[in-house]
C-alpha cells in the first residue's frame, strides 16, 4: 500500500514528476545511445574485414593503411608495383592475394580496381561472402558491380551506363570509356555498399589515354581496341593478403616488411584496428564521460525536486506521523517514490533508445555506413540501467534525510 | 480512577532556544469511555500536551500512561508503533491525504499497527462498513478523497481515526471550521461511534459552546501550567 501512495503521490505532482522522468530519460537514452553507438562502430568496423590476413601498401601508417584499404577514409600517400605484387604473390606462405587500386570515384562514391578473386575471398561479419543480388560479376572490360548503397542512392539497374571520374573531387571524367552496371551487391553494412567495382585491367585501361592527370589531346582510344590491348597494371594502392597457414603470417609479414625492391607495409586487420581504437580511445571516453555527466545532472534535478516538494509535503508527512508512520517510514517513502521516478526514466529512456534505434538506423547507416543493430539490452547496459536506479535512490537519501528530520522536529503537528 | 485509559503526571516538557517554552502538567486522567472537552487560548499548550500524548515527543520528566503503558519508557519507533495502535488522531482540518482514496485514507493507520491490522481482517471491509455506519454513500470508498464534501471528508476522518478500534481519540480542534449546524451533525457522529466502542475521546477547542455534549471540560489552565521566557 505505501508503494501505492507513493505512485499515487507522484501522480498527484505529475508535471513536475513528469519533467523529471523525462530529463533521466533523456539522459539515460544518452548515455545508453553513445555506448550503443559506440559498439556499434567497434562491431561495424570489426566486422567489415573478416579472413584477410595481411594487408599490404605502401610504407606509411598501419591505421592509414588499413584506413584507405579497407575503409574508404583517406588515400594512400603511394602505391606498390605491379612487380612487387607479383613477387609476394609468388611467395610459398600466400594462400590468395587480391590486388586494390582506388583513387577514381563515380559521384560521391570510390571506384575500386580489383580482380574477380576479391569476390571470392573478401569476407566479412564473420565470415560471410559478397552476394550478388541481381545481375553477375565482372564478366567484360567495362562491367561494373556496384554496392547496394550507390544503387540505391542513385536509382540504377542492372545495364545503366556509368563514367568515372579521374580522382575524388574531378571534374576530368572518362566520358569515352563507359561502364555499364553488371551486378548489383546485396547490403553488406560495410564500405563495399558504397563502392564501385571494377576490374584492375578496367583501371588501366580508362587510363591508357591519359597523362598527368589530364586526358592526352586528341587521343581517345576504341573500347574494342582497349579490349585487345595487353592491360597489366604498373601499381597498385593496396592488397589483401590470406595466408595458408596462420602460423606463417607473421613470417610473412616480416618478409614483406622487409621486402628491398621497394618499402612496403604489411599489416595484421585486427591489431591495426586495437591501434585505431587506441587512438580514438581518448574521444570515446571523452563522450561516454560527457553522457555520465548528463545522468548525474539529471539525477541531481531529481533530488532538487524532491527537496523543492518537501515544504508542501510536511502536512501529508505530519498525517502520516500521526497514523503511527516511523520517522524512517518517511524516508523509506521518499527513497520508494525516487526509486519509482528513477525506474520509470530508465525505461523510459530504453524506449527513447529503441524508438531513436529504429528511426536512426537506416539513417546511419545510409549517411555514415555505421551499421548498429537492434538487440535486447546487453548484460553492461542492463547493469547501467540499475546503476542508475540505485543512483536514484542513493541522491534521493540528501532530501529524504532532511525529511526525516523535518518529520522528526514537526512529528504530528501540521504546519499549514 | 482505576480504569484510566489516559494517565499524565508530574510531566514536564521544555522548548529551548529564542522561543523558550516550558510545559508542565501535575496530574491528568481520562477514563475509559470518558470524553473530555479541553478548553484552551491559542498558546495555552494544547498542541505541545497532544504531542505529548501521541509521543512524538518526550517529556523531560514524569509519566504519561496509554492504556496501563508508560509511553516514556518506549523507544522512539515503539512509540510510533504504540500510536499507530492504541491512539485515533482526529485533525483540525481534517488531513486527509489527497493523493488517495477514500478506503487508502480510512485504511493508512492500520499500515502502521500489525497488531489492529490483523484483529481488523478484511480491511476494505472494515472501511466500507465504517463508511455505511458514518451514513457515506455506497460505493465512496473507490472515490478520491478530495472529491468528496467536506461534511463527507469529516466522516472520513472519523472512519480513518476508527478503523483500528483503539482505546483513546484524540481530536485537535476537529470543528473549528465548521458552522454550528454543521459542528452539532459532527459531533453527534463522533459520540455514536465512540460510545459504541467505549472509546475514550479528548477533544481540544477553545469553543466552550461544545462543553455540553462532554461528560467532562476542563481548562487547559486548570491541568497546565506554562512558561514562557529565556529556559
């Protein structure tokens, strides 16, 4: 029954109760936000590479490295010959190697080079292959197989024409050599979604014609023609590496690594990734510290609530003494109602979150291909939740103490 | 008087600080099934002497007896407890809480007493038929307490001072508000149900109209005698 009179006292200051659970709500949804996002991002970028075990580049940053190759974010400051390519290719610990070459794009979106094996051995979320989800893999010269996200973004179908641009930000396009969009992949949640793939000897070719950055003028060899010259690239930006055995990757790293033609980088995905975390590590803290700071500011507004109440609360605590309420029963109803107003802003907060979920997914994953997904409330975030509560209930003591001495100093006595 | 439901002596209590107060009762009893009419000026102590009596406070010396137990000798959560079972509280206003029903307010001091909690049984029961005996209409006690006329929120407040049968009421001023038809309506409710139940009632005013209707009326002059000044 107390419990009962506690909700219906809440009940009874239900706009400002209301304003409470709501600012705990808000900030609950904050801070359990940011964590999901958090993980999130962890998860999206962990799961957007699964199964290589190198990647090689040209020497620079193990994160850049893995920041161009893998994720679209930044370019390569060099690229790795052909030949170079060959001789790591022709080592006895490499199981597969695929060839990346970036540095055109189609509208908003990279156009990646490539061979056909990438659609073999690229892996991610687990393991999981590329599916195509209409249309086939490079067959001609001038095939494209584009991501879901560029279909969907720019409305084509299997058999649309598309020019790529020289560069990222150009205005140079291949108008001469078109390409047509061959498949179209299924969502990954990956940077793929948002790529344009081509064939290595596709790369070479649009720009057999051009020197400088510039097309030659006057010069605009036949596609037929294209098709019968010998297109061997001279570099490329990236590689991905899948050893036969795991106990040789870090020979071959090392090998690579030390590799004399030229300097060259080999990076393992997953500590390259540890390294990125590490230097993101700083921010990632620095938000989860400013969404506490938003729970205990909230929490705080709670017990300025609870105090602010007390004075026009001294008649009901004065009937409540006078029915033979314990001064500690008095306190025990104040921590009660902060419980309940805690409680009822923490669930209500986990549904702001899951309504912000539903409605921001699409959107993030869209706008910045941060894939996050829709699970029941982790064990972490569970324990958050009542950490929170107990929170409640510990702040609510301050006003509640006070209570118990106001009710202790006016014991029946009403004051009006 | 043997039989003394209400039993003060020698008590004496003192405020300290800028509003020093002292309060000092010789000798002061109320029978069982008595009802005592104690007149007062505002200021006379009433307030202090019914504190004292209800054991939210303690007097600094001297005995004050509830039902044969020295309620000085109690800790301070038995006394609460002594309270919640052995003493109605009638307010001048009548306090009930708004938040709550009609049955929520009847049924609030049983929370407190285990004891009249259990010999009460089916305690919605008991405030329906308190609520029928106190001529509330059927069904009253689903309603907000608030909602109801403050001729049927003084009922509530009687029920709710009833509900655990205890041997002594106390009311502070319950008709002070009210106008005399309206007191004469109150007070004939209050003495049905109190008499029935060889209740013992003390009820404080300074209306000495009332006097009648009170098998005794005392002065708080004749019982106290109050100090006021630097302790």
């Amino acid at each position: 029954m107390i419990l009962r009179l506690a909700i219906a006292s809440l009940f009874a200051r239900a706009l400002t109760v209301g304003m409470t659970i709501l600012a705990i709500a808000l900030s609950v949804a904050l801070f359990l936000g940011v964590e999901k996002i958090r993980t999130g991002a962890k998860a999206s970028f962990a799961d957007t590479i699964s199964g290589t075990d190198l990647i090689v580049g040209a020497r620079s940053g193990s994160v850049q490295l893995l920041l161009y190759s893998v994720f679209r974010i930044g370019n390569a400051t060099n690229n790795v010959t052909w030949q170079s390519y060959k001789d790591i290719s022709a080592r006895p610990e490499v199981d597969w190697i695929v060839p990346i070459s970036l540095g055109d794009s189609h509208r908003q979106f990279r156009v990646m080079g490539t061979s056909v094996a990438f659609f073999e051995h690229y892996k991610y979320r687990q393991g999981r292959s590329l599916a195509v989800a209409d249309g086939a893999i490079l067959s001609d010269l001038f095939d494209t197989v584009i991501g879901a996200d560029v279909a969907a973004t720019l409305e084509y179908e299997i058999g649309d024409p598309i020019i790529v641009a020289h560069g990222l930000a150009s205005f140079a396009e291949h108008k001469d050599q078109p390409f047509r969009v061959y498949g179209i992949l299924e969502k990954t949640g990956t940077p793929i979604d948002r790529t344009v793939i081509v064939s290595m000897e596709a790369i070479e070719a649009i720009h057999v014609d051009w020197q400088g950055g510039a097309q030659v003028q006057g010069q605009a060899t036949p596609a037929d023609e294209l098709r019968q010259m010998e297109l061997t690239p001279k570099a490329i930006t990236a590689a991905l590496v899948g050893v036969k055995s795991p106990l040789q990757i870090f020979r071959l790293q090392r090998a690579i690594n030390e590799y004399g033609q030229e300097p060259l980088l080999a990076i393992l995905p997953g500590v390259a990734l540890q390294e990125l975390w590490g230097i993101v590590g700083i921010a990632e803290t620095a938000l989860l510290g400013v969404s506490f700071m938003v729970v205990v500011t909230a929490l705080i507004g709670m017990m300025a609530t609870i105090f602010s109440s007390l004075n026009e609360r001294r008649r009901e605590m004065a009937i409540f003494r006078a029915m033979g309420a314990r001064p500690a029963t008095i306190l025990s109803i104040l921590v009660l109602e902060a419980v309940v107003m805690a409680a009822l802003g923490v669930l209500l907060g986990l549904g702001l979150l899951y309504l912000g979920l539903f409605i921001g997914q699409p959107i993030l994953d869209r706008e910045f291909g941060l894939w996050l997904a829709i699970d029941p409330p982790s064990l972490r975030e569970v324990w958050v939740m009542l950490a929170v509560i107990a929170a409640g209930a510990i702040v609510s003591m301050v006003p509640a103490i006070r209570a118990y001495r106001l009710s202790v100093a006016d014991g029946m006595v009403v004051k009006t | 008087m043997t039989d003394a439901v209400l039993n003060l002596s020698d008590v004496a209590f003192g405020w300290a600080g800028g509003a020093a107060f002292s309060l000092r009762v010789a000798d002061f009893r109320v029978a069982k099934g008595e009802s005592v009419l104690l007149l007062g000026e505002s200021g006379s102590g009433k307030s202090t002497l019914l504190s004292l009596i209800c054991g939210t406070i303690v007097p600094d010396s001297g005995r004050i007896e509830i039902a044969g137990q020295d309620i000085t000798e109690l800790s301070a959560s038995k006394r609460d407890k002594f309270r919640a079972e052995q003493i109605g509280v009638i307010f001048q206003q009548f306090n009930l809480l708004p938040f709550g029903t009609v049955a929520d307010n009847i049924m609030l001091p049983l929370r407190f007493a285990p004891a009249r909690n259990k010999q009460a049984g089916d305690a919605l029961a008991k405030a329906t038929e308190l609520c029928c005996a106190l001529g509330l209409p059927d069904g009253v006690t689903n309603s907000k307490a608030t909602a109801l006329s403050v001729g049927q929120q003084q009922r509530v407040a009687v029920a709710r001072a009833l509900i655990g049968q205890p041997p002594l009421i106390i009311a502070d001023e319950p008709t002070s508000a009210l106008d005399a038809n309206s007191q004469a309506a109150f007070l004939e409710l209050l003495f049905a149900q109190v008499r029935s139940n060889e209740t013992s009632l003390l009820m404080v005013s300074h209306d000495p109209r009332l006097g009648a209707r009170f098998d005794r009326v005392i002065d708080m002059q004749d019982i106290a005698r109050v100090e006021r000044g630097a302790a």
